[in-house]
C-alpha cells in the first residue's frame, strides 16, 4: 500500500536506533504532517527526546538553537545517555545550518551521544543549508503530499474525492463547503508558501509574471507547453530562461513542475517543452470554478484531473529516488508518463473512461525503446484506485 507516512516512520525509528551516525533532516512541502511525524517518532523511542519549535514571530536571531541544544546537553550529561533532540521549522532562523554544523561538530569531538531531527517546510532553503554547510553530514527524508491510500484511511475519501481535492490533511475537514475549503487551500497553503518560501527568500525580478505561471501551470497541469507559448499565454516581456528559472523554484516548494521529454539524450530532455504538472491536484481545485459534481460530470474535464492525480502520485513517489518522471511524444505519438530507472523503463498512458481504445503511442514506444513494462491506467487496464494504492516501485519487480 502506498503509504508515504507510514514508510517514513518506520525509515526515522530505524535510523534513531542505530548508533549516531548522522543528522536527520525531515523536510517537505507545507502541511503534510511533517511535525506529526516527529512526535510519532518520539513516541515510539526508548530515550529522552526534546521538542522545539522555531515557529515563531519574535524570533529574529541565532541564539535559539545553541539554547535548545544545551538542553539537551544538559540531559546528556546528568544521564550519559543518548538524547534525541527535535528542532522544527528550522529554515526561520538565520544562518541555521551554519550553526547546527559548528554545534554538531563540537559534539562529536566530544563524543556526546545527542541525536538531531531537523524539520523545515521550505524545501529550497533546506537544500540550501544542506549543501552549502553541512554535506558529509545529515541524511534527508522528504515528505511529499498525502497519497490517496493516506487520505482514505485517515479521512474516509473516496477515489473521485481524492482526485479533485487532493492530498493536503488539513483540508480533509472542509470538503462539504467547497467555499472554505479553497479559501483555505489558497491562504494558508498557495498564498503563504509562494509568499514566505519563495518570494521572501529568493530572488524574483517579476513576482507577478511569477504568480501568472503558477496560475498558468495549474490551469494546464497534464500538457505539453512550450516556454514559447508560456510567454504568449502570460502576456509578458518574460523570457524562456525566467519561465524556466521560475517553474524549478515551484518545484522545489513541491507546487507544481514542468515534467520533461524523454528523448535518451539528457541535453534533449532538459531543451523540450515541458509538461506541466502539479504536485497536488488540490491546486487546481482551488484556482478554478468548478464544483465537485460539475467537474465529474465534465468528461473532458474529469480527464485532466484523472491525469494530473496518476501524475501528481508519480512525482511525489519519486522525490528522493534514483527514477526520473518524463513523458515521451513523436510527430502524432506520445505516451503520458515514463518512468526511467537506470536502462530500465515503464511506460503509462492514462484512460479516465471506460471505454476501449488503441494505444498508438504505447506501441511505437515499444518498438522504439523496448520499456520493462507498459502500463494501462484506467479503461481496460490497472484500476486507477488500484494504480494509486500500489507503491511504483513495485512496478520495476
């Protein structure tokens, strides 16, 4: 069963238990339970564990986590036992990774047995801080948004309710009011990361232009568009380069990405016009009109969603893996999603209906390529449930 949260408890407890060998840095998009987590790893150990949070308006300099970590200092000495101590939204203090390097290395010179789970819902910053100080030194596990196997165990959703308000937890409770759930959806999710995560932290010469395309990515998250047409559709003297420069900070917020071509060639991959795609289908829940009933009904527009869930599911399944997420199209043919391990591959193509139908694109792949396996999803092939409950990498077995 695809249960990303239920995987990543199990990887932390694993690694706590061992002798301490490294950091352990937790991050991922807002809202996806990564605090939850923590206290559920802390639950579960056998030794003394600190909590803090950084999560909060007055702090303005670095003093906070020297304070927190002669607690657990403090606790080590008294006990000469090991100490897990937990730091969250660690991205809000200035210069942290700097500053967690320096004490971490004290205590390993010093052979303190203090263990450290960091926390942060601002993927670029994070990845920042890990390369830029403390490589050699942590072990990142990424949180990616709740699958649907996730939110229909915790919240009772169906298949078709998944598929058009997404994987955010924090949502689950507002669904019947479709008024507050996307008001919630825009401000506390859309609004604060691209305003906190993104905006405050990195540089961007034209804000609006930028929150156009995530508008824009959203709109035509399932196809294919070319920088070209972007600058077209968005009306501005923007570029392809800031489009591009654009689309990968949404994609490390984990929002929205803009998927490649698969062509064997990895400089043709990164020069081909991108497939949009989001990350959580929530978001185009949330920037549209359509009510539940009407986009079900709506066989067109059922379709895109169909296609963005079975792509929003394959891009958070591969974060953190050695498999790349593509799609692949020739003149007239073209398969919706391949994945590449290695010389390995898998090709998909997505059917919402039930309805029977050739498959071109599959078979001129498969005489060019020869892929592992090609994958029906929907029509008469793998149920989509069934496609969303089953982890991808047992697909390569």
């Amino acid at each position: 069963m695809a249960n990303f949260r239920r995987d990543i408890l199990k990887l932390l407890l694993e690694r706590f238990t061992e002798p301490r060998k490294f950091i352990q840095v937790l991050y991922g998009p807002r809202q996806v339970g990564k605090t939850t987590l923590a206290h559920q790893t802390i639950d579960k150990l056998n030794f003394k564990s600190l909590y803090a949070s950084a999560d909060a308006p007055t702090l303005e300099d670095n003093f906070w986590i020297p304070q927190q970590w002669d607690i657990a200092r403090l606790y080590n000495a008294q006990n000469n036992k090991e100490v897990l101590l937990v730091l969250d939204e660690i991205q809000k203090i200035p210069n942290w990774s700097e500053v967690v390097k320096k004490l971490w290395d004290e205590d390993t010179r010093n052979k303190r047995n203090i263990k450290i789970l960091l926390l942060g819902s601002s993927p670029l910053l994070i990845q920042t801080g890990l390369t830029e100080s403390l490589a050699g030194r942590f072990e990142a596990v990424y949180a990616p948004h709740w699958s649907f196997v996730e939110m229909k165990d915790a919240f009772g959703f169906s298949l078709d309710e998944f598929i058009f308000y997404g994987g955010y937890p924090g949502s689950a409770a507002l669904v019947k009011d479709v008024t507050r759930w996307r008001n919630y959806i825009f401000n506390a999710l859309i609004e604060t990361t691209i305003s906190r995560d993104i905006l405050l932290t990195t540089r961007v010469d034209k804000p609006v232009l930028f929150r156009r395309l995530f508008q824009l990515a959203c709109d035509f998250s399932g196809q294919i568009l070319s920088f070209q047409k972007m600058v077209g559709q968005l009306q501005d003297a923007g570029n392809s380069t800031t489009l591009a420069h654009y689309l990968e900070l949404l994609r490390g917020v984990g929002m929205v990405a803009g998927i490649f071509k698969f062509s064997g060639s990895k400089v043709q991959q990164r020069g081909s016009s991108p497939k949009l795609q989001v990350f959580n289908t929530a978001l185009i829940s949330a920037l549209n009109s359509y009510t539940f009933k009407e986009a079900r009904e709506n066989l067109s527009i059922w379709g895109r969603f169909v296609e963005s869930a079975i792509g929003a599911y394959l891009i958070n399944s591969i974060q953190n893996s050695n498999i790349n997420l593509l799609y692949w199209r020739d003149e007239n043919y073209e398969v919706d999603f391949v994945l590449e391990r290695g010389a390995e591959l898998i090709a998909i193509e997505v059917k919402s209906g039930a309805q029977s139908t050739s498959l071109p694109g599959m078979k001129r792949f498969n005489e060019r390529f020869k892929p592992k396996r090609l994958l029906l999803v929907g029509g008469d092939g793998i149920s989509i449930e069934e496609f969303l409950s089953e982890p991808i990498d047992n697909w390569f077995q």
